[in-house]
C-alpha cells in the first residue's frame, strides 16, 4: 500500500506536525509525541516538519517523539522562510543559508540524515540553480537523502530537476485549493516528481467540524491572518462544507474522510500529510486512505464543494506562492 515519490518509498498518507507546535492553538507536547507514536504503529511513515514551526521548536519535538525509532521514519523538514524579530519574514535560498540551515536542522532532528529536504518557498533574489546546487552539495555529503521544493511554479520546477533531480513537491492541495491542476501537477509527472498536498483538509475547514469563527481558539493565525476564514469570507465557505458533510452522512463517514479520500484519489504519486494533535483525528484520517471512491462519488463530492466558489485568497500576499 506504500507509493513512490520519485524514488522515495513511503506509506499512503504523511503526517504534518506544524500544529503540534504552533499556529492552531496552544498544543500539548506529551499528546504530540504520542500522536506521531500513533502514526507509526498505523503504518504512517512520512513525518513532515520545517525549521520555522516555532520557530525551532517543532523540529525538536519530533525530534524527541523519533529517538530511538528512526528507522521507522522518512523525516521531511524545510528551510528557506526566516522568522524577524518582530514578526517580519523574509525568503532566503543563498548557498550560506543552504549549508547553515541543515546544521540546525540535522540538531534539533537528532539525527545525521533527512530523508526529504523541501526549499520551504521560492527566493525572489537568488536563482533556483544556486539553491539546488547547493542543497545537491547536500546529498554527496550523505546529510540529505531527496530534495523537494515548497510551492513552486511550473518553470521553477523544470529549472531545479536540470540542476538535481526533485524528489517531490509540495503544495496546497485539496478540494478548496485545486489550482495546481491545471500546469504545475502536469509539469511534476513529466519529471517524475511525487505530490505531497499539505492542508488537504482545507485546513481544517472541510472535516465540518467548525461552524463559526468561534470554534477557533484564541490567536488562531487562520482567523487572525488568512483571508478564507475572515469576516463574510468564513461565513460563506462554511456553509459550502454543509453540502459534504450531508454527502458523508450518506456514506457513514465523516467530512473530513471524504474530502482526504478526495486528495487520495489524485494518483499513486500523491502524499497527503494532514495535520492533527489529536489520536481521535489521526485515526480518521488514516482510514480514509482506505475508502474507494467511484467516479460518481468523486463527482459528487467535487460539486458539493466547487473550488471556484471559495471565498477568498489562501494567503493576505499571494506573490511569495507558486513561483
């Protein structure tokens, strides 16, 4: 049941940590560590971190949760989005940061290898040939098994497989962000590259379990920052998801496990890696990477929730994506 991006053997279905550690809400780090326990006895095997979750922290607590169980896990982390005092971000691809990054990474990994090393976003100022070239250096140092990029364009994609083979991309995909289809996902199976959609559950948005602004918890950095889950923006795709989740009552199934099998339905090259800090989700979700879907059922749940009618952009700057 395990599927292949690129040359990279991995279970169905990945897991994401950043929740564990930040932006969702306050997170227990005892009921993380036993969340990605969890996950491996499931057959999970991809676990996907990145350097900025915390920033910092999030790489330590998976850290934590794998010792003495590597072996159990294609580790996958990102670098690339710097955190400033104060709150500012910037994009960083130069070879200095490339080099400097994988040391605290492979730290607070406690590990001396990643599995899947992701270009977290696109540098604006640095050609994508020189932050490949660096992250290959990377590989023949044996610190870096695969590399990836995050959110990158077509042309991005073809310009960095000619300086290294890309092992995978990652990107949003799922029922409410679908606009990869059209030329990046096309680009990527032409270069053999795997898929890995990150929020395949709209974050959170499409497992119905949230019906107002107030379901979220304080600081939430979707209500406080992205655009989909302010104001009439909110309203409006939550009351899109009550079509799915009557869709999934049919079935005997939840809303978020219909709209999961959705994304695992795009191919064998597709990874999904939802997030969650609870065991209860967890479950849920690996089980839906059991469900079939016909096609009727595909259809069906495609136009319970119409990408063209969702509200409101993923992110408030849409120029740091997809370049």
């Amino acid at each position: 049941m395990s599927r292949l991006l690129g040359e990279l053997e991995v279970g169905p279905q990945g897991l994401g940590c950043m929740g564990m550690s930040e932006f969702y809400g306050v997170g227990d780090e005892s009921e993380s560590i036993a969340v990605i326990h969890r996950a491996l006895e499931l057959g999970v095997t991809l676990l996907d971190t990145a350097d900025m979750y915390g920033p910092y922290t999030n790489e330590e607590l998976v850290g934590r949760a794998i010792a003495g169980r590597r072996s159990d896990v294609v580790l996958a982390t990102k670098f690339g989005i710097v955190r400033e005092p104060g709150g500012s971000r910037g994009i960083r691809g130069d070879r200095e940061y490339v080099r400097s990054s994988v040391e605290g990474s492979l730290k607070r990994l406690g590990t001396d290898v990643i599995d899947l090393y992701y270009l977290h976003r696109v540098p604006a100022d640095t050609p994508i040939e020189e932050t490949v070239g660096a992250m290959a250096e990377l590989v023949t140092e044996g610190k870096v098994r695969f590399l990836g990029l995050s959110e990158a364009g077509a042309s991005t994609l073809r310009r960095a497989h000619a300086v290294h083979p890309i092992t995978a991309l990652q990107s949003e995909w799922s029922l409410w962000s679908r606009d990869i289809e059209a030329e990046i996902v096309p680009t990527a199976r032409e270069l053999g590259i795997g898929l890995v959609p990150y929020s395949p559950l709209g974050r959170g948005v499409l497992t119905g379990r949230f019906t107002s602004a107030k379901d979220f918890g304080e600081g939430d950095f979707r209500v406080v920052a992205q655009p989909r889950f302010s104001g009439s923006n909110l309203d409006a795709n939550l009351k899109m998801v009550e079509d799915l989740r009557a869709l999934a009552a049919e079935r005997g199934v939840t809303a978020g496990q219909l709209a999961l099998a959705w994304v695992q339905h795009r191919g064998n090259d597709v990874v999904p890696i939802p997030g969650t800090k609870r065991i209860k989700y967890l479950e849920e979700n690996v089980a839906a990477a059991s469900l079939e879907l016909s096609a009727d059922d595909l259809a069906a749940i495609e136009a319970a929730v119409p990408a063209s009618a969702v509200a409101g952009d993923r992110y408030p700057d849409m120029s740091t994506v997809g370049r």
